[in-house]
C-alpha cells in the first residue's frame, strides 16, 4: 500500500469510526462478484427512466398520468402540487425515486451480513436523502415560488464556517 493510499484509508478511517464508508465499499466488492443482478437492477432502472419519460410526455400534454413510482407514505418532501403538474418537476421527482430504487437493489444483490447491511443501507440512505432534489433551490418549487420562506431561505444559505 503506497503512502497516499495509506494517508487517505487513515483519514476516512478516522471520520468514520462506525465505518459506515466500509460497508458500502464491502456492498461494492460483493457486486463485483454478482454482474447478472447488477445488470438486472440495471435494465429495471432503464425501464423505470423510460416509463416516467413517457409519463412527463404525458403529463406534458396536459393528460391526467400515473406516476411509475411514488414517494413512501409519510415522505413530504414531494407534496408539492407542482411534482405534479409541472412536467419538469415532475420527472425529477421520479429520476430520484427511481435512483433511490436502484440503490436500494444493488444493496440487496449485495447480501451482505445484516450488521453490514444494515450500516451500507443506513449510509446510502443518508447519502441518498442529501441529494434529494428538495434540497435545492431549483429543484423545489416551494422555494422558487416564495423566495422569503424558511425553505428558500435554507436553500440559498451560504455554509458557516
């Protein structure tokens, strides 16, 4: 192991004592063993991308559509009525349901033991929440509607250091 590799493993060793990094990176060394689901996880999310454009063409048109997936019960973060009416809000919403979809198949492929599973889908969960589009300023029509509410205002505030 060279110094770098060596420098960056005790760096993120160190930022992650519960070594959630490692579960992932062990769901990652049993995927590589496992390239037939990850292909079929991968044709479902081709098939999922190609329904919810269909449905945004749809949805274009002004004619009433069925979403391909929907936010688990209780989420909130896609209530808006712009996810939809509006056809642009509306395929994000489901780029990023099914990119959550296909994470949560790949950790299934995985099979990992259930103490690693459980922390590879608790980082993955974390990672996947972070990036969710309602985090961003354009990807939340609450925001761009009312630029002086909290979620505006917590989309645009610059990090404290």
């Amino acid at each position: 192991m060279s110094s770098q590799q060596r420098f960056i493993q005790d760096a993120v060793s160190g930022a992650d004592p519960v070594s959630f990094l490692g579960s992932l990176k062990a769901a990652q060394s049993q995927l590589l063993e496992r390239p037939t689901e990850v292909a079929a996880a991968n044709v479902r999310l081709a098939i999922g991308l190609d329904a919810a454009v269909r449905a945004t063409v749809q949805c274009a048109t002004g004619a009433a559509v069925s979403a391909p997936l929907s936010p688990a019960t209780g989420d909130k973060r896609f209530s808006d009525p712009a996810y939809r009416q509006n056809p642009l809000f509306f395929l994000l919403e489901q780029q990023y349901l099914l990119g959550c979809q296909f994470v949560t198949e790949l950790l299934d492929a995985a099979e990992l033991d259930e103490t690693e599973d459980a922390k590879a889908r608790f980082a993955a969960t974390f990672i996947l929440d972070a990036l969710a589009p309602t985090n961003t300023l354009l990807g939340n029509p609450a925001a761009l509607r009312e630029p002086s509410t909290p979620a505006a205002r917590a989309c645009c505030a610059a990090p404290r250091t």
